[in-house]
C-alpha cells in the first residue's frame, strides 16, 4: 500500500534525524533540548515501523491504524522540529508546537489501543 510505503520512509527518516540529533546533543553545549527530539524522533519511529507490521499482519483496524502511524510521525516531527528550532535559531516552530505535537503522540497511541480492539478477528 502505498501510505505504509510512505510511512516507512518517513520512519526511516526519523530514525536518521533522530541519530543525528543524539550526536549534536553529545557534542553540543546545552544541548538538552536536541537529547529529548532525538528520543521523540527515534522511539516513534520504531512505533510508526511496528505499527505497520500490525496493519500488514491484520492485528489493527486499517483505518484507525494508519492514522495511529501518521499520528506518531506528524506528532514527533512537529515536537522535535519546535525543540530544535528553538536550539538553533532561538525561537519556535510557532506557539505551542511541541506540547501540540506531545498530544497528537498520545493520540496516536490511544489509537493503537483502539485499531487493536476493533480489528476484525
């Protein structure tokens, strides 16, 4: 399907960030605020590739799954791009972006909750 394919990709992209994060955060001054983007970016990740892995196996509902999934990479883009933005060029993506991003993350995973009870068996 072509929205999983693009969720990969998206994962694999995450993944990326959220490494390069890490190594900024290691060798960077005050770098707090890219150690807690880079652990958003790499566990949703992982969450939005296992998430996949559940709608290809049939353990969640489609519907309700892919929006889980999208959740999770919108969710993590928006918090890790406001922490990051504001690192380096000192202001936010725009206001509430992290806590935004924050909630569309819980939502995804209240989500998964939900595409697993209503799958079909």
């Amino acid at each position: 399907m072509p929205a999983q394919r693009l969720l990969i990709g998206l994962a694999g992209l995450m993944g990326a960030a959220g490494v390069a994060l890490a190594a900024a955060a290691a060798h960077g001054a005050d770098a707090s605020r890219l150690a807690s983007a880079s652990a958003m970016l790499l566990f949703h990740a992982s969450a939005v590739l296992a998430t996949v892995a559940l709608l290809t196996r049939g353990l969640l509902h489609g519907g309700i799954g892919l929006v889980a999934a999208f959740g999770f990479a919108i969710g993590a883009a928006l918090f890790a791009g406001d922490l990051t933005l504001r690192q380096y060029a000192g202001h936010a993506l725009f206001p509430m972006a992290a806590p935004t991003g924050g909630t569309v993350m819980i939502l995804g995973w209240l989500a998964v909750s939900a595409a697993a009870v209503v799958a079909k068996k």
